[in-house]
C-alpha cells in the first residue's frame, strides 16, 4: 500500500545526518530540531501556532481539552471514519454524536450535522476523509450560527488546499478554531515512528495547549491544569523536517498516480472513482484540493470482496477503509442511533475499496494494479 522506503531512499543523506547529529549530542528530546521543525510547520501551513506532540490521537484528545469542553457535552463526529476520532470524546467523557456521510466526498454530511446540533452540541470534528477537506464553510457557518467549535481532524489532509466560494485557499487543518494531524508513517507527511500535531491561529488556545501538552504546566512545577505527556521527539522532528520541504511534491506525485487510475477506471459501468469537489471539477493538473492519502473506488455491482480476493491472489495489496460504521462498533453502541440515519456509510462499507498509494508509484505497478482490476470487473 505503501513504500516509505523508496522515498527514504530520496532523502538518506539528510535524514542519515539529522540523526547522526541527535545521537552525538543527545538532544533527544526538546530538540532544536523540534522547535525549527515547529516554525517550519507553521510557516508552511500559514498558521499561528503549530503544537507538536507524540500522535495524532492525541493531539485530537488534546485539542478537545484544550477548548474547556465538559463531560455531557455533545461533539458530533462522522460514523465514516478511523475510530480515534470517536475515542478520544468518549475517553473525556463527552458525548459523541455519530452522523452519515456524503457519499461523493466520504466527508461529514453537513444536512445530518444540522439534523444532530442540540442545545448541548459544544463541537463538530469534520474528518478530511482520505486527504479532501470537508465542506469547511458550511461547517464554519453552523459553528457560528449556533456557538459550536469546530475540529479539523486533519490526519488524513495535510498539504491540501480548501478553497473556498470566493476562491480563497486556505490549508487544511487551519480553518476552524483547532486542527489536529498525525504524522504515522504511513500518513502523507509521515515520521519514522509515532508523531502529530495540533494547530490553531487563536493565541490563548495556543498557549492553553502548550501548558496541557506538558503536564498541565505554565510555569515549571506549578501545575495549574490537568494535562498529559505528549511529546514529538527530536528523531521523529528531523525526519519531518528533511520530508517538509518535498510535501508538495510528494502531494503531486499522489495525484499524478490518482489521475492514471481515475483515467483507466474512466467510463466503467461499476466502479465509481473518487470525486473532487472543492474548487475544482475532476482531477484536473492544478487542482491542489485532495492529496490523495487514499485513492478509493467503489465497487457497485457486490463484488467488491470477491475483487479483494482477486487482488491478494495477483499479488496487489488493497485496503477496506472502512469495513464497519462507527455506529455499529460494539464501544460506541447507542440507541438514539436509527438505522436509516446511517443508509450512506452502511452502503459504503460493502462497496469501498483502497487500492496502493504513495509518492513512489511507477507508470508500470499502476498498469498492472489497473488491468488486474479491470479484467476482474469485466469478467
Ligand atoms: C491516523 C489517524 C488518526 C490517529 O493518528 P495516530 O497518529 O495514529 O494516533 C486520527 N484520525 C484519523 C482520521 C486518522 O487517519
């Protein structure tokens, strides 16, 4: 699915030498390294306030705290998404609100979010599902309307644009009051082990997270919140910042390899292929709104398992992002949940499948991944 060596490779020397450093000096934690990696965050993304700290789930928990949401507070979330989302609000005991999705985008459907504010609603964390930002100014248009913070879970974007009607672009996960990213491996701008980030352009938040990141702490031993250990370390800072500086290429790249896929699957009767939709109509050479952190089908005839198996038996790793709604997960059980509340992500679960995606794509792997699936399709 991935190949973090292929792109290591790209960037032994620097990386090789960052380390290097570390270990001769023994700055592993609180790092220069951090800080410079911090300002670099910051400036790449045009924001405020980049907090670094030890993944993205947590910088997600910390964001939540971060704001004075209290337990019995609403926060409605997507039921489409990776269940650290739903986790971290049940975990500060506040209540998650499940709602569907829009079945182009995989994004938080904003009608269902409106459905589901209630006098408690404190917070609505939209996903950027699979590297495409949610529709952010209709979200920003509720928050304000009803006093509602909102969250950018942004694991899943970072290096996106959001574009908005009037054609301003703004960096996903720097929109609404607090974003937050994860930088796993794996993740588009990714570290050798775990990492993540929260943002925000909002001073006080900034200076409130700072203290919660490190055990509630303003001034040293004076502990005024409660808070938590949340480091990025010095290693993992280094990596970032010999990758950050290629974030827009290895963006490119990923869009490139989505384009070749959407142009094989082009006009095929039961595969769907994902849709942009902010700022821009199809996968066009300047589009700059998805990043591509997967490239999902949909396979509509039902055979979307039995195409899984044909890719494993030819060798092709795959993903099912993601196999069971938030809402029928056993930990986030509840019965305000209906059913036909849900009808677009119990349909996407059945249909959707990941195919490989990475900055390493070649014209080769992604012709035999295509004709696989195509002969496949039409057999
Ligand atoms: C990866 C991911 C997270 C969690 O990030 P970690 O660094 O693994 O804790 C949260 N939300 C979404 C949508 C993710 O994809």
């Amino acid at each position: 699915m991935v190949d973090l060596n292929g792109q290591y490779q790209a960037i032994k020397e620097q990386v090789n030498s960052s380390i290097n450093n570390i270990l001769e000096t023994s700055a592993f934690i609180n790092g220069s390294d951090v800080k410079e990696f911090q300002k670099e965050l910051e400036a790449y993304l045009g924001v405020k306030h980049v907090i670094p700290c030890a993944n993205g789930t947590d910088a997600l928990q910390i964001a939540m705290m971060g704001l004075g949401l209290q337990p019995g507070d609403e926060v409605i979330t997507a039921d489409f998404t990776f269940a650290a989302t739903v986790e971290v609000i049940a975990l500060l005991q506040l209540t998650p609100v499940l709602v569907d999705v829009d079945p182009d985008t995989f994004n938080i459907d904003i009608a269902a979010v409106e459905k589901a504010i209630t006098p408690k609603t404190k917070a609505i964390v939209p996903v950027h599902l699979f590297g495409q930002c949610a529709n952010m100014e209709a979200l920003l248009a509720l928050g304000k309307k009803h006093d509602i913070f909102i969250v950018e879970d942004n694991a899943q974007a970072i290096g996106a644009n959001y574009t908005y009607a009037d054609g301003r672009k703004q960096k996903a996960g720097t929109i609404g009051d607090v974003g937050s990213t994860s930088f796993f491996p794996s993740k588009n701008l990714g570290c050798y082990g775990d990492g993540g980030a929260i943002f925000t352009n909002n001073d006080e938040l900034a200076h409130v997270l700072r203290g919660i990141v490190n055990h509630g702490m303003y001034v040293r031993y004076h502990h005024d919140v409660v808070g938590v250990n949340s480091r990025l370390d010095s290693i993992q800072a280094a990596v970032l910042r010999a990758k950050l500086p290629h974030l827009d290429a290895y963006c490119d790249a990923r869009r490139t390899a989505a384009r070749k896929y959407s142009k094989a699957f082009e006009n095929q009767k039961h595969i769907v292929v994902p849709k942009t939709v902010n700022g821009c109509k199809g996968i066009c050479d300047t589009c700059d709104c998805h990043v591509f952190h997967q490239y999902t089908l949909k396979i509509t005839n039902g055979k979307r398992d039995a195409l899984a198996e044909h890719l494993t038996k030819k060798g092709i790793p795959f993903g099912i992002y993601y196999p069971i709604p938030l809402h029928l997960q056993k930990a986030y059980l509840d019965d305000r949940y209906k059913e036909e509340n849900f009808s677009v992500t119990n349909q996407l679960v059945k249909e959707v499948i990941s195919l490989p995606m990475h900055t390493e794509l070649d014209d080769e792997q992604i012709s035999y991944i295509t004709t696989t699936v195509l002969e496949f399709v039409n057999n």
